[in-house]
C-alpha cells in the first residue's frame, strides 16, 4: 500500500549512513554490488549522491546515484531528459516496479531496498514522521545520550547564526557595505520588538546616521528629531517637554527638508506599555546620543561592559508616561530592560560580530559572537518551554537559540534524518 511507503528522506539517510546489510547486496539484474564510497550527499537540483564507487560484478564503477522510493519514479521526475542524469551508475529504490533505461538505450542497475531494511528501523521510522507531536522523537528523547543531544543544539545554534548572517550580507550588499549603516537599521528594527519593527526601520530610514551625529550632544533636539519623524507628537500639546519637541522639531522639518511617518501606523495594541512604540523611541534617542554604540559592533567588550552602552537617561517626562497622553501610577523602566538588550545581542550584536569577523578575517570577533550567546540568559518562551519539558533544560542563549533552530528547521518540517538526534534514534534501532 502506497501509504506503507516510507519517504525519500528516509531513503536518503539509509544511503548516505549505509544503515542497512550491505553484505551479499543482488541487483536486479543479479550481478553483485559492493559500495566502496556512497558519494557526495546532493542539497542541490541533481543526483542525489555524487561521485560514488562501486563495483558491478567484476567492474568499478565512478559517478553519481539517484534514489527514489519508487523506479518508476525516475519517469515521472523527467530524469530521462535531464543529461544531468545521464551519468548515473546505480538507480536505488524502495520498491523497483519498472526498468530504467538510459539514453545510450542501457537498462539502469538497479537496488531494491525492501527487502534489506530491517523491519524495527522502518517502523521506527514511521513513529516518528507519524507523531502529531510537535516535537516528534518525545518519546524516544529521554534515551539518547545527552552528549548528542548538546551537539545537535550547538550546530543548530551554529546554522541559525549563519542564517541571519546570511540575512545581514545580502542586506549589507543592498547597502553598499555600509555597516554602520546596516547595524544602525537592525539595532532600530530590534528596538521596535515583534510588532514595530517595520515601522523601526522606516523611522531609521527616515532619519539619517549624519543628522543624529550631528545632533547627539544635544539629547532635547534628538529627541524632538525621532519623535517627530515619528509622527506621534501630539497636535496640541499641553506639558513643557513635548511643547519643546514641537517647536524644536518644526525647525527641524525645515531645516532639513523632514517628511514624517504617518502616525497611524504605529501599533499600541497587545503589548505592555513598557513596549510601547513612544516609550521605546524615547529609549532609542537617548541610545543613539551614545558616540560608542556604532561600535559595539567590532571591538570586544565582555558582557557587563556591553550592557553598560544601554544606560540611558531619558527626559524626566519619561518617568511618568508611557506614551504622550496621559501620565501613568506604575514607575516605567528608565533604561532598556536586561532581558530587551539581551535580545539586541543575540539578534543584533552577536550576528554583526560573526559577519564582521568573517568579512575581516578576524577569528576572536567569531569567537566573541558565540561567547555573548553563552554570557546571555537562557530565553523563555513557548517552544523553549516545550524541550524543558521533556527534560532538555538549556543554560543559556546559545542553547535556546539551537533548540529555536531545532524545532523550526527540522522537528516542524519531519527532517527528522537529517537530525544528529533523529539519527541516533534510528541507528539504536
């Protein structure tokens, strides 16, 4: 039954660890077959596997293997008319329902696997691509051996930094390699949190590196500049401070030819005050006052010293609002929270760290990027939650960060093959 079949991945993974009796392995067309090297995994479009050795009988074999779970599939990728494929030399499949000629008019050897899998992998298997659980091995996790378990989180923690690394060089290309450019524009869109972070970077955009240069002596004037960019000082305002942010920034707009944001599209909605769009730009102004923090970025600081560039001392106005329009009882944080500036690092610092140090050739920035995940808390949230549960308690932010990656690049998408702990389920088996 075509619902008893198991996947590619799974035929892939058999492959690429030869997890199955390769001794006395019979083509179909009988001849011997002895691996000598499984070749090359393949991500890319193409045979699965490259350059591979075998031998046929009495005859070495050198080229690539293509696998699927059924021959006939290999018609029905359109194989046949992609030269591509033209030098493949073993064609291995789950079930062979179908001989596969070449183009040369050859009949492809091929390796049915159906009957060399051992039963209790193939079921293992299937409890595992089958489970509704979000994370699928939850059963099995308590029994392998945590060593595995740590280095499946470090290289996914490893594979999410490079991800937003990756994210940051194309979006550093798209700025002409201008970091300070670049880290000024993240370090905005980090300060803006989940909701506000698109309207961080049009601020950001909205406001040049050289007016806040020119203006970070002047904290009332940086202020007035970021609020009314913003849009979000009020038309009529009654209180001192923000009659002084109008005025300032009316001169502003016409000295520098300004056009504001639209104040509509800032979002107050679902989230506590302390995140509040004006509360966070209030923050950010007197940041970006500091004549350090556009180098963070490339010189090493231990995490103490780090956190210290996030002192700030906002307008007195601050320390009874958490926007423009009425004054509030609670007392609202007068610097950046521990756990918002840990968020800056791990999301912000540490990646720019890591691409600046590759881009320069400079190791101990490398270093130092993964060290800041170390030096941070572990982060609390939903899926986080989920692995402690199962008694996966990470230490710090590289762990969570690698069991974030986890999750959401292999338990959510059942890669469980290409899982350093999925593969050590399936190899007990």
């Amino acid at each position: 039954m075509k619902a008893n079949l198991p996947q590619e991945d799974f035929l892939h993974y058999l492959w690429r660890t030869q997890s199955f009796n390769t001794n006395g392995l019979i083509l179909n067309s009988g001849a011997h077959l002895i691996v000598l090297n499984q070749g090359q995994y393949n991500i890319d479009s193409g045979p699965d596997f490259k350059n591979a050795k075998i031998k046929i009988g009495q005859t070495l074999w050198y080229g690539h293997i293509e696998i699927h779970v059924k021959s006939s599939d290999w018609y029905k990728h359109h194989h046949e008319s992609d030269p591509s494929f033209y030098n493949v030399i073993l064609h291995v499949v789950y079930e062979h329902d179908c001989e596969i000629r070449l183009p040369n008019g050859e009949i492809l050897d091929t390796l049915e696997l159906k009957q060399i899998i051992h039963p209790s992998l193939l079921l293992h298997y299937y409890s595992l691509k089958q489970s509704s659980k979000a994370i699928s091995c939850y059963r099995q996790l308590s029994h392998v051996d945590r060593v595995f378990i740590k280095s499946a989180i470090h290289s996914q923690a490893i594979f999410r930094l490079e991800k937003k690394v990756s994210h940051l060089k194309g979006r550093l290309v798209q700025l002409h390699y201008d970091w300070e450019l670049l880290f000024y524009q993240e370090l905005m869109k980090a300060m803006g949190g989940r909701v506000n972070k698109e309207n961080f970077l049009t601020l950001a955009i909205k406001i040049p590196i050289l007016l806040i240069k020119k203006y970070k002596n002047q904290p009332e004037v940086l202020d007035a500049l970021f609020f009314g960019q913003s849009g979000l000082i009020p038309d009529k305002p009654t209180e001192l401070y923000v009659q002084n942010l109008k005025k300032d920034y009316s001169h502003l707009k016409k000295k520098h030819q300004l056009k504001p944001m639209d104040k509509f599209v800032w979002q107050f909605s679902k989230m506590r005050p302390s995140g509040f769009p004006t509360h966070r730009i209030a923050q950010v102004s007197r940041l970006l006052s500091s004549s350090c923090i556009f180098q963070t970025y490339h010189d090493v600081y231990s995490i103490i010293q780090l956190k210290r560039f996030f002192s700030i001392n906002l307008n007195p106005f601050w320390f009874n609002h958490f926007h423009f329009k009425k004054t509030t009882t609670s007392q609202p944080n007068k610097n950046i929270g521990e756990s918002h500036i840990e968020k800056i690092i791990i999301n912000v610092i540490s990646p720019f760290a890591y691409l600046y140090g590759k881009h320069q050739g400079l190791n101990h920035l490398i270093d130092w990027s993964l060290s800041l995940l170390e030096s941070c808390k572990s982060e609390k949230n939903r899926e986080i939650n989920q692995w402690i549960n199962l008694g996966i308690k990470p230490v710090n932010a590289l762990e969570t960060q690698g069991l974030l990656s986890l999750k959401k690049e292999l338990c959510e998408k059942g890669r469980c093959t290409e899982c350093k702990i999925g593969n050590q389920i399936l190899k007990k088996r």
